[in-house]
C-alpha cells in the first residue's frame, strides 16, 4: 500500500475528495519526518512508536575485496508496533 492508496482509502471512509485526503496523509508523514529529524519519539496510541536510535561508526569489509573500510556513524529511524497491532498480525 502507497500514499496514494492510504489516502483514496481515507477519501472513501470519509466522503472527502482524493486531493484533500491526499494532503492530510502527506501533512501526516511531513510531521512525523520532521519530529523524527529532531529526535523526538513519535508515539501513535493503537499503531506503535517510531524512534531515532544512533548507529555508531564502525569498522567493516568490501566484500569485493576483503579491504577494512570506515562505516560512518548515522541515525535509524525504528518502529516497535503496539499489542493491538501484533494482536493482528498474529490474529
């Protein structure tokens, strides 16, 4: 499922236009980006939590040719769903 199905969805639950629905679901992703860049958790009642964890830097190997290279230190966005989310999943 894309934005574009999130939001034809919303649209027909709603009895909103496409386009309107279109831009609540980009506002919501927008906010949610944005909370994520600063590093606060994001915590949806129902869905999960998105968190920014630090990766710390790293020594690995080109797999190509065995060579010790430097993995720079970067940020990952996780998400942990919540139990009534599992609960369907595994329903």
């Amino acid at each position: 499922m894309n934005n574009t199905e999130i939001a034809e969805a919303i649209a027909a639950d709603h009895d909103i236009s496409k386009a309107d629905a279109r831009k609540i679901v980009d506002a919501v992703f927008a906010t949610i980006g944005d909370a994520a860049a600063k590093g606060d958790e994001i915590s949806l009642n129902g869905f999960g939590k998105f968190k920014v964890k630090a990766s710390p830097a790293r020594e690995g190997r080109n797999p190509s040719t065995g060579a010790t290279i430097q993995i720079a230190a970067s940020n990952k966005l996780t998400f942990a769903p919540a139990k009534a989310i599992k609960d369907k999943l595994n329903a």
